[in-house]
C-alpha cells in the first residue's frame, strides 16, 4: 500500500505542466515617430474595441485562460470559500432627510446592495430602491445622489457594465417610484438641487460606436427643471477655448452660491462660483488655477472656508472673504500641521478635520472659527470616514475599519463628542488569529516608506510564505488600512499581506505626491521593488513565493517592475493598468492624467515614458513571472487596448512555462458597480493562479 502511494505521489509531482498554446495575434506594419526615435506599433488594431477581429480575439483569449484555470485542482473549493466569507450583511452610514433616514444594506451574496428608508433611527425599514431588479446579472448598479431641498425627491446615479457614463433618474421618496425625469450621458459628475431641478455635468453625446474609447472632451454644466426634455436644460458654463478642461459643480448649504471645480488634469484645480441670490449674476472666479488643490468646505454668509496646499503642503483651512479673495488676503482658521489634512467634513456647524499620520486616521473636531474642541477617540490603527452632515444636526455618523476590523458605523453625539456602535459586522472569519503591523523601509535613494503587513500569529518567517504585494503610487491616492474579506484566503493559508505606502500616493502631502510623478515616476517603481526585497530579505517569502498586484495606476506599477525585474516575482497581477505610457492620453479622460504622467508629445516626457511603458519595455527570449492580466470589455476609465496590446507582446516574448494569460470580463468596467457574483469569481481565479504557480496547496 505504501509502494502504491509513494508511485502516485511521483507521478503527480512529475506530471507534464498544463501546456498552453496561446492565441495567434496578427502584427500590423504601424511605427511612429516621436523627436527622430522610431517606434513600432505592431497591436494598434487592438485599439478599436468594437472590431470583430478584435471581439473574436477576446473569446480566443478568455478560451485559453479559463481552460488553464479549471484545471487547477481547487480553484472551485476557493470559490466556495469566498462564497461563505462574504455571506454576511453590510451596511453604509444612514443619512437623515427630514425625519427619515437612509442607508444600504447587502444581505451578504446580493450582487448590488439594496436602499432603506426608515422614519427616525427605530422605525420600521423599508425597501426605498433595489439596484438588484434593474439587471438580471446584477451588471447595472444604481446610487443615491442628493435630495431636493424641500426632501420630496433624490437623485438615482444608474451605471451600466461598470462603465463611466451614467444615466440621472428621479426618484419621488415617498411613492418609492421614479418620475419621467432622466439625464442620459453624463460623467464625472454630482447632482445638485437648487429650487424646482438640479445642477449637472455633461460631455454630451458620444460618437456612436466610439462610446467606450474616444477622447472625452468640452465638459459643460447644465440646470435642469423637473417636467421639462434634458434638451431644454440650461447651459451654465463651458470653456470653448480649453476642451480639455473638467467642470464639477457643488452647492453650498444654504443654496446661495454655486461653485464650479476646474480641472485641466487629475492634480491642480481653480473655483469658480456664481450667486445665485443675485440675478444675472455671472460665472467669476474665485480661486485660480491650476498649480494647487482647494476644496470649499462651508460659508458663514460672504466668508468661505477653504482646504487649499497653497503654501502648505500638508493642506491647512483658511477663510476667505468675496469682496476680496486674492491670498493676499486669506486667513489662516486651521494651519498647516505636522501630518496630512486628508479631508474635512462638516456636521451640526461643527469641522471635522481627517489627517493622516503615518497612513492612519486621526480625527478631530473644530468649530468654524478653527477652535479644537476634542480629537475623537477611534478605536485602534485604522481608516476613518464619515461625520458628513447638515448644519442642524445634533448627531452624524461615521465608520471605521483597518485590515483586521470590518467597516464599523458609530454614531457621534455633537454636543457632548459621544460615539456609540451602531452596527458592527458580524464576518465569518476569527480575525483574532491575525496580527497587522507597519515598519519601514529604505528605497534605492534611502528614502524611508512605510509599509503595512498583516498575516497568522506566529507565522514562521523562513522564507518559505506566500506573498501578496499590493500597492498603487500615484494620482495623490491615499492608501490606508481597509477590510478586504477576499484577503483572507491567503491569510488563512498562511500567507502575507503587505502594502507599503509608495512615493506619488498622497500619505505624507503634496511633495510625496510630486517625488513619485512626471520625471521621479522611476521612484515609485524603486519603492516598490525595494518592497518586495525588504520581504524576502526578512524571510516573510521568497522570489518564488512573491506576488505583485495593483490596479489602474497600480496596473502600471505591477507592469513596470515586472519587465524591470522579471527575476524578483514569481506571479504578476497587472489589472486594468495603464500600460502604453505612448498613447494612454488619446482615449477617453486619458488626457487628463498627462499632468502626472507627462505627455509622449513633449519630447522630455517621450524619453521618459518611454523608459518605463511596460508595453514597450518587454524583452524577447525573456523569462517573466506567471502573469494574469485583468480587464473589463467596458473599461472606459482605462480602455481594454492597454491590456490586449501588452498581452499580446507578452505571449510573444516570454519564454519558459509560466504561463502569460489576460482574463477579459464581459460586461465589466473599471471595477466600479461590479456585481458581487462576478466579483467572487475573479478573486477565486486570482487566488488559485497564484496558488498553482507557486506550487501551493489550497486547504
């Protein structure tokens, strides 16, 4: 008996690797010139997204990858799994209009959380909207926008197949039903109401059969009265001079002013504002552009606060008056401090300042004259958010959550700073048995960044552990400790989490921010790579145990380090990344990113972006790490092309048996609305890849 199992465990162990052969994909004569510099762009059929050739190349492509997945012996047991951990109810903060409150709530597995409306904090809930009955496959998600000022009416923000553009319907609250009313075609965009209708933004509409790829441009924003065609809206401003200019528009509380965000890019922003207490009052501009970041907090009639980095780079709050709003002329209410103000919210005439220290939250309370009145005891290292509120409220609530707690809702009592759980989830998980912690780590210049880490107590650390790196590194994003339930089954296999706080984040204020973009990109890529060597070199893992995963920007993170430093990962998860760094700016709101990346049209940034492109800096009869990359066939944030045209040359350069696979979702965007069901079995064929290629069993 022990002959026979000794020859089965042989045969197993020697068994012939899953053989893949991969699609063929046509190569076309394209080459570009960027400044005397040749450059071949063999793919750029991929590009066009509707293309049959390209829709039949996707089908050939998701064959090959979800074959090689079902193979694996218990990627289906990881999907059971997951099914089990995310079976619990999950709610968001309940927000009071009039006597009512409203919240979500997710059963567990419904793919879309569904909306309740409840009279006071103890009345009966009921059904306000169910996103889960405007889909059969749950790929059309819907969220609550604002009310209407006499609390008749909320906006519906309805998205399809996870793409950007959105359609505004009206919902009247009391009969729980949608009145005729519908905004077709908007994007990047808030619903403000203001008298008998509401504030918007718009591109217009596409060009038909380009929907999802062509470049988003001459932003406007609109009023439009209830009862009357979206064809009749009114036009309140556009920039005809600057097409690439954004314009969002806000309201303040008390209805007076309406202030309009400029943006040329995803960093650098001007207000401009129009007194709608004054008729005929014309657009004028109250803070300048585009070098620094300003957000309007509140007004105390002509007196504005701001969050602004002018000449802090931490952010500070400061009050400025209408008669005369130059800086010149600004007050400090809130100075500058030692850590980051993330954010302020503003609840029952109180600020609530958000910062950051060491990627954590600390949260403290204010009055409008900038007056600390208590810091609000959170319960541990973590990620804090809420407080959001109307001037009258005597309560407001916010949520806390960290890698090992999941999003608690606490109310807070304004007058006496009183926080009171409210819910807690209840998960399926004994987070008890993990430990998380943060150290520090040195880059290749001798930067210090932090990085958190989370795993088993007790986990031997000899090198021989599972890895998951994750990290982001730009877009002044904030990376801080959040609940991921999918996370747990690497951790309950003995595994590490890890996610360090890269330069171009936004952790330590604007000049972290600006030492990881334009120019210093190569930093976060440094940061990164220092990242995975701090854990091989303290025995967490091995370079055939690492893997590396991000998504957007992230996607490009992954993408570059791996063809920098094919031999330091064993397995790369590059999702919905930007990864032609030549041509990311000529689809949709591409454009707007060339303020953190550089544009290939400028000759200094080409050389630049050309030094890192992860589709450009892929090498033939090159080994690189096991490699599952991840798109949505409806991604029009960062379109598919990035992913099919990396793919593509990755199947044909790599050499040796890992295998290079791109997983294509159909009916999927950037990530956001994606149905729960879809969302499990991404994370099942994640998890079993990295499994199988690191010669790991799933128990």
């Amino acid at each position: 008996m022990k002959l026979i199992i000794f020859c089965i465990l042989c045969m197993a162990c020697t068994s012939k690797p899953y053989e893949i052969t991969y699609p063929e994909t046509k190569r076309v004569h394209q080459k570009d010139m960027y400044f005397g510099t040749e450059v071949s762009d063999p793919y750029r059929w991929l590009e066009n997204d509707t293309a049959k050739d390209v829709m039949e190349w996707v089908d050939k492509q998701n064959e090959v990858t979800f074959n090689y997945l079902k193979q694996i012996p218990y990627r289906e047991k990881i999907e059971k799994r997951l099914s089990t951990i995310f079976n619990y109810e999950r709610y968001s903060s309940p927000f009071r209009v009039g006597s009512f409150y409203i919240y979500s709530k997710n059963d567990g597995l419904q793919n879309q959380s569904v909306y309740y409306i409840q009279e006071g904090l103890n009345g009966k809930p009921e059904v306000l909207l169910d996103p889960n009955t405007l889909s059969t496959d749950g790929t059309v998600s819907a969220q609550l926008l604002s009310e209407s000022s006499d609390n008749k009416y909320i906006g519906v923000n309805i998205q399809r197949s996870g793409s950007d553009w959105s359609q505004f319907k009206v919902m009247d609250i009391k009969t729980k039903t949608f009145i005729k009313d519908s905004i077709e075609w908007v994007k990047f965009s808030g619903m403000n109401w203001y008298k008998d209708g509401f504030f918007y933004s718009s591109y217009g509409v596409p060009i038909k059969g380009k929907e999802y790829s062509n470049k988003n441009e001459f932003h406007k924003v609109y009023y439009h009265k209830l009862g009357t065609p979206q064809s009749t809206d009114i036009l309140i401003h556009e920039n005809k001079q600057h097409p690439q200019r954004n314009f969002y528009a806000d309201l303040s509380e008390d209805g007076r002013f309406l202030y309009i965000y400029e943006s040329e890019g995803t960093s650098g922003t001007g207000i401009l504002y129009k007194d709608l207490s004054v008729n005929g009052f014309k657009v004028k501009q109250l803070i300048a552009g585009f070098e620094n970041e300003h957000t309007v907090i509140a007004n105390i009639g002509n007196r504005i606060l701001v969050r602004t980095n002018l000449n802090a780079d931490n952010y500070k709050v400061i009050e400025l008056d209408l008669k005369n709003p130059e800086p010149t002329h600004w007050k400090d209410i809130i100075p500058e401090q030692e850590n980051l103000l993330r954010r302020v919210a503003t609840s029952g005439n109180k600020l609530f300042t958000f910062y950051l220290k060491d990627a954590h939250s600390q949260v403290f309370q204010y009055n409008y004259q900038g007056q600390l009145e208590k810091e609000i005891t959170l319960p541990g290292l973590g990620s804090a958010h809420g407080f959001w509120g109307k001037k009258d409220d005597e309560t407001t609530f916010y949520t806390f959550s960290s890698f090992l707690t999941p999003n608690s809702i606490f109310k807070y009592t304004i007058a006496s700073g009183k926080s009171t759980l409210f819910k807690k989830a209840n998960v399926k998980v004994n987070t008890d048995n993990y430990v998380e912690k943060q150290v520090f780590y040195k880059s290749k210049d001798g930067t210090k960044v932090p990085m958190f880490i989370v795993h088993k107590k007790g986990l031997k650390l000899d090198g021989t552990n599972p890895t998951y790196l994750y990290g982001y590194g730009g877009f002044n994003v904030k990376l801080t400790p959040r609940f991921v339930t999918s996370n747990f089954i690497l951790l309950e296999n003995g595994g590490v989490y890890a996610m360090p706080n890269l330069r171009g984040g936004g952790e330590y204020g604007e000049q972290w921010h600006k030492d990881g973009m334009g120019l210093k990109k190569q930093n976060v890529f440094d940061d990164f790579i220092a990242a995975g060597e701090y854990l091989i070199e303290n025995k967490y893992t091995s370079k055939e145990k690492l893997a590396i995963a991000g998504g957007s920007n992230g996607g490009l993170l992954v993408g570059a380090v791996m063809t920098q430093r094919p031999d330091l990962f064993k397995v790369a998860f590059p999702d919905v990344g930007v990864l032609d760094m030549l041509r990311y700016h000529k689809f949709t709101i591409g454009w707007a990113w060339a303020v953190e990346y550089g544009s290939s049209d400028e000759e200094k940034h080409f050389k630049n972006l050309l030094s890192y492109s992860p589709l450009h800096n892929i090498k033939d009869q090159t080994s690189y790490p096991a490699t599952m990359v991840t798109t949505g066939d409806h991604d029009d944030r960062v379109v598919p092309a990035h992913s099919f045209k990396f793919s593509a040359q990755l199947q044909k350069s790599h050499v040796g048996n890992n295998p290079v696979l791109i997983r294509i979702s159909k009916k999927a965007g950037h990530g956001s609305g994606k149905p729960i069901s879809m969302l499990i079995k991404e994370q099942a064929d994640k998890w079993a890849f990295m499994f199988y290629n690191m010669n790991e069993t799933y128990h």
